[in-house]
C-alpha cells in the first residue's frame, strides 16, 4: 500500500513538473487591443463539430472566447477582421520533426535554424515538437531560440525540444545522460531502438525512462517494431513516434496503448521519402511545394541526380520500406479505430535524410492518414488537440479560452477534403498575424 502510494504521488508530482515546464509564459503579450475574427467556420481542434458563423475573440496573444457569432460579444476596442467564407483550425502541431542542422546546412548554424522555423510557420505548423538535435551546439540555439519565445512573442514556429537523444551504454550512462537534458532545460526526452544489435537493452533504457520519469519528463521512443513498442511502453515510455512497421499491431499492445494513454506517432512521410525520390515526384512541380523552395531547393536539386534516382530504385533495403509503409497504414487504422491517441509527425527536418520537407511534408503527412482511413476530422484532431496532449502542451492546440492564438485560417474546408489544408489563407501565431 505504501508504495502504491509513494508511486502515485511520484506520478502525480511528475505530470504536473511536466505541464509546468512546456507552459508558455503569460508575456505573450501583443501592443495592440484585442481582435475579433468573425463569421468563420471554426474547427476547435478537440475533435467537436464544427462551429458556423462563429467569432474569435483574441487580446495579449490568447484567445479569450470562441462560439458562434450571435453569442459572443465584441469589446468596443477590439478590431474586426471579416473571416467570412473561411475555415479557421488550431496552428497545426508537429509532434515529430527535427530543427537542427546537417551537411547540406548552407546558412550560418543560428540562422539555418530560424529558417527551418519559418518554413514550418509559412505552412500553418505553428509548433513544432524537436525529436534530436546533432550537435551540443545546435542544441543549445534551440534552447536558445526557445526561451526568447517564451519570454517574447514568437515570429514563427514554436519550438519545443528533446535536445540531443539520451543514450548510455550502461544505465549509469542512460542515467547520466537524461540528467545531463534535464540540466539544459529539455522539454522533454527522445532515444531510439532501431531492432539493431547495437541498441541500448531494455535494462538500459528501463533505466534512461526510469530517471526521465523521476525528474518530470516524458519519453518518446523511435521504433519499427512491434515487440519493441510493447517493451518501450513496459518500461513506461509515454509516446512511440514512429509506425510498428514489421506486422499487425494486436490486442496486446492496442490494450497497454489505452491503458496508459500511450500516444502514436505515424510519420508516413518518412517512410515515402525513403523510396519516392527513385525518380522526380509529381509534387516538385506543385506551386505549393515550390513556395517552400527558398529552404528546400538545396536538396531537390542533390535529389535531381540521375545516378541517386537509379540507387533507390535498385537498393533492395529501400523497396523493403514500400511494404513497412503499407503496414503503417494498416496499424494506424488498426490504433485510431481502437480509440489510441494519434499525434501527426513527420520527421521532418531529420538530419542527414534528404526530401523531408519541413512545412509541405506535414501536408502530405494529413493526406496520407486521411487515405489510410481516417476521417478529416480525425486527422485535424490528432494535428491539433491530440498533438498536444500526447507532448503535454497545454497551451497550444485548441481553440479555446485562455489557449495561445494560434491560428492556421483556410480558404477551403478540411472537412469536404484534407487536401484543402493547403488553400492557406494566413497563419497567426499569439494572436498576431506572420
Ligand atoms: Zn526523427
């Protein structure tokens, strides 16, 4: 009884460690009054029917109400900005992608990662979830870029960082390592377990998640497969943000999802960019790709390479991920039918892996669940509100009172196609307009 006691405190003080250190501060303050944005369609991002002829009420980079039109009242001060005729859904949030640098990196370190930022804001991924960084010193401009955020007012992408991934090739290590993020103020901890003889054990990483627990911080694990899933989550990590890719996920591990609120990451972009680029994708040529070109234009043009195209069509280890991402689909329908929490991620960004496009690829990534069976509104939510809760963000993700005004405003409605994600309209972030 006592311990069932200590350990329930031990949780409770964890998750509230955990809420607290990705809490935005309340200096999000904006110099002008409040705005009210009327007439819209509002998709609130917790999964609840879409609001008609509704008004956003924002002021000092909140939202302080949101129903329809008829029942809110605009302040005197406020602005009034028509949003007739347009769907307004939370700034979408990217559980799973990379801001850091790689040996393509042309720009300077500082700015090459304020550059990945807006490439994700110009594309309505208002926060972005860092799953690794690759250099000590690329991790601390992270840590950097994100406490001016949280102390300022963001100009783009919100930035939420594991760091460096913890590893250690004892528990002491893992230990020491975990320790080490947590005194350079990570958000949260990223390890991986490829299935590979050189992965950390589970006694090893028991450990790794064993002192991220008791110093308040969630795990996320990079996996492929299924009984890897379930030791991850056995020894209490808390997101897997990566498909199972090796076979059908089962009853087993649906279970221990449910039960311990596990959430599930797909990156099925990342799968695709392994394989699509054995010749030039039609989606080089769309205008809405090529917007992103001042950051992408250094990889499409190495993936342009005749010889590079002939490698991945003939690398037999490449042809295998066309058949693990046909697996991923089937598990993702498999988990969200289940009723497991679903965040989108990409892996955008990931050092060293050329044609994940930070800011398209999140798009794609929409497409993508929607065509493995989900429905819009499911998609929307694991983009917004589920995204948030599996990485604890308390301030983002919803539409909602007293949440920060992050806003992705679409000329289309999402719910008649997901692809209409892309008729971007604009995209604010604490209530101010990029
Ligand atoms: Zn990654």
């Amino acid at each position: 009884m006592i311990q069932t006691h200590l350990s329930r405190r031990a949780i409770c003080a964890a998750a509230f460690l955990a809420a607290t250190a990705l809490a935005w501060g309340p200096s999000q303050a904006q110099q002008n009054g409040p705005v009210a944005l009327t007439g819209a369609r509002v998709i609130d991002g917790t999964g609840a029917a879409a609001i008609e002829n509704a008004t956003i009420l924002m002021a000092n980079g909140r939202i302080t109400a949101v129903g329809p039109s008829a029942s809110v009242t605009i302040p005197a001060n406020a602005t009034r900005v028509s949003m007739t005729g347009k769907t307004i859904v939370p700034g979408l949030i990217n559980t799973h992608g990379h801001v850091t640098v790689d040996d393509n990196t042309k720009l300077p370190m500082p700015a090459h990662l304020q550059q990945v930022l807006k490439a994700y804001s110009d594309y309505g991924v208002t926060t972005v979830v860092s799953l690794g960084s690759s250099t000590l010193a690329d991790e601390a401009e992270g840590f950097r870029i994100r406490e001016a955020q949280r102390t300022g007012v963001p100009d783009r992408t919100r930035l939420v960082t594991a760091g460096m991934n913890a590893i250690g090739k004892t528990p002491e290590e893992a230990r020491a390592s975990v320790a080490r993020l947590q005194s350079v103020k990570a958000d949260l901890i990223k390890y991986h377990i490829n299935g590979r003889a050189d992965d950390m054990t589970p006694e090893i990483y028991g450990a790794l998640v064993d002192e991220a627990k008791k110093r308040g911080l969630m795990t996320a694990v990079h996996i492929f497969y299924l009984k890897d899933a379930k030791l991850a989550i056995e020894k209490g990590t808390n997101a897997l943000v990566h498909s199972v890719r090796d076979q059908d996920v089962d009853t087993q591990l649906i279970d221990m999802m449910k039960r311990n609120n596990i959430g599930y990451v797909p990156t099925l972009t990342r799968d695709l960019s392994v394989f699509v680029y054995e010749t030039e994708p039609a989606f080089w040529q769309e205008p809405f790709f090529r917007k992103g070109l001042y950051r992408y234009q250094t990889e499409v043009d190495i993936l342009k390479n005749p010889k590079l195209q002939e490698e991945t069509r003939n690398s037999p280890a490449v042809q295998n991920i066309k058949k693990a991402l046909l697996q991923a689909n089937k598990n993702l329908k498999a988990l969200a039918d289940a009723g497991v929490l679903i965040g989108m991620g990409t892996d955008t960004s990931s050092p060293n892996d050329l044609g994940r496009w930070p800011g398209y690829f999140e798009h794609v990534e929409m497409e993508m669940m929607a065509q493995a069976g989900l429905t819009p509104m499911q998609v929307i939510k694991s983009a917004t509100g589920d995204a948030a809760r599996i990485m604890k963000l308390n301030d983002v993700g919803a539409i909602a009172p007293g949440k920060a005004a992050d806003l992705l405003v679409l000329n289309a409605n999402p719910l008649t196609n997901i692809r209409n994600t892309r008729e971007i309209d604009s995209v604010w972030i604490a209530g101010r307009k990029l």
